[in-house]
C-alpha cells in the first residue's frame, strides 16, 4: 500500500472501536503552518478529519452515535501501528457497520420524510386546482401550451427545479442556465407519467409521492432523504426526434 493512503486506511479502524475507554483530551492544533510540506502534511490531516466527521454527522442524524474520542483514539493508535483490530477485522465491522446506517437512515431518517411527504400529499391535494391522478400523482396547470403531447418513448426537453416539501431546493436545470433533455420512460415514473400530460409550451407543478419517485432509496448523497415527495415545476420545452439528435441535425 502506497504510504500516503495508508493513513485513510487505517483512520477506518476508528469506527469500530466502540467501547467505552479513557481518553485525553484533543484541543485545536496552535501551529502555525509556513512550509510547503507542513501544509501537505496538515491538508492530508484535515481531508481524513473532515471525511470522519461527514460520516459521524451522517450516523448522528440517524441516531446512530459513536463516542468521537474512541474513533480518535483509534486512529491515532493505527498511526502508530498499534490498533487493536486487524485491517480484515476492521473491514468486517466497518461492512456490518454501513449496513446498518443504511437501515437507520431508512428507518428514522425515511420515516420522518415520509410523515412529512403524507402530509403535504394530504393538503395540497384540497387546493384549488389540484388534480390526483389515479396512481397518487397530484398536478397544477401553471401555464397551458398548444403543441403536441409526449408519449413515453419520446426524448423531450425540459426546464424544472425540484425541491423537497420543505422547500429545499435539490436539483435545477435553471440554475445551471441549461435545459435537461431525456427519454421520457429513463426517469422516475411520476415524471414519465406526468410530463405525458404536459403539451409543448405548458409550464406544470408536479407533487410526487415516494413511490412515484425514489422509494425508500437516499439519492444525491442524502439531498433527497428516503420516502421522500418531491416537488417539481417543469416546462415541456419541446420534444426532440432521437434520430435527428444522433444525426447531429
């Protein structure tokens, strides 16, 4: 193993050292770094402390906690080549481990979102022109074009911002200043079943249940949490000819 890596590797030892042990305390570094080298030295330090503390906060907010002066512990003890678990057992413990954040996240994280996501469904779904379409989707007319509609084989071209029921904003084909263009049937199925409604020039709100979207599945690196309704405001720009596309035409 490369020695530059070898400490990411052994920082992974830290998350299974979960018992309960003495620890001293780790106060913020005073150094003053000037040379190069000391700052390569102290760049590669903070990547692993920051990649740690992604992980811990991700398990925290699933209610899943390990004491933080354990996993230091554990990995200053692999720094000097003393941890007290092999790499083979470590990865064993870190497999379990990831499992059953996936599980915790699902479970605590998901239920929220899903709470959440039930009752938004429930009250939007009494506003005044809202239609719920047999499978659960609820949509809004925004803007009513004339052109032709979408089947779900067809490639179309669409501006949309999606967001969370709280108003989080995860994705936007506008702030990227770019329109998306995608198979219909290569999408969730809120979407394909929805812009299928949309003629070209029609601007839609979509409310999309979970399982119309993502599922129980944590998407984006937790931007959109499991059992998650989605919103999305999408305008059906146009729909393209796949053949001509590949033609360049």
């Amino acid at each position: 193993m490369n020695k530059i890596y070898k400490p990411f590797a052994l920082s992974a030892v830290a998350f299974a050292l979960v018992a309960c042990t003495p620890s001293e305390p780790y106060p913020t570094s005073t150094m003053t770094l000037e040379q190069e080298e000391q700052k390569e030295a102290y760049a590669l330090g903070a990547s692993v402390g920051r990649f740690i503390d992604r992980q811990l906060d991700a398990q925290e907010e699933a209610e899943l906690v390990l004491e933080r002066d354990v996993v230091i512990a554990g990995f200053v003890d692999a720094l000097k080549g003393e941890a007290k678990l092999s790499e083979a057992e470590a990865e064993e413990i870190l497999n379990a481990l990831r499992e059953r954040v996936v599980e915790q996240r699902q479970q605590v994280i998901g239920g929220k979102a899903q709470a959440q996501g039930e009752e938004y469904l429930a009250e939007n779904a009494k506003k005044e022109g809202v239609t719920v379409t047999e499978s659960g989707l609820q949509y809004e007319v925004l803007q009513q074009g004339d052109g032709e509609k979408p089947a779900e084989t067809d490639m179309v071209e669409v501006h949309y911002e999606g967001t969370l029921v709280n108003g989080e904003v995860f994705d936007s084909s506008i702030e990227r200043g770019e329109p998306a263009v995608f198979p219909l049937n290569r999408v969730i199925p809120g979407w394909t079943e929805g812009v299928q409604l949309m003629s070209v020039g029609s601007k839609y709100r979509f409310v999309i249940p979970a399982e119309l979207a993502y599922g129980d599945r944590e998407v984006g690196g937790g931007q959109i949490p499991p059992n998650s309704t989605l919103i999305f405001e999408v305008e059906l720009m146009d729909i393209k000819n796949p053949e001509a596309m590949e033609s360049g035409e």
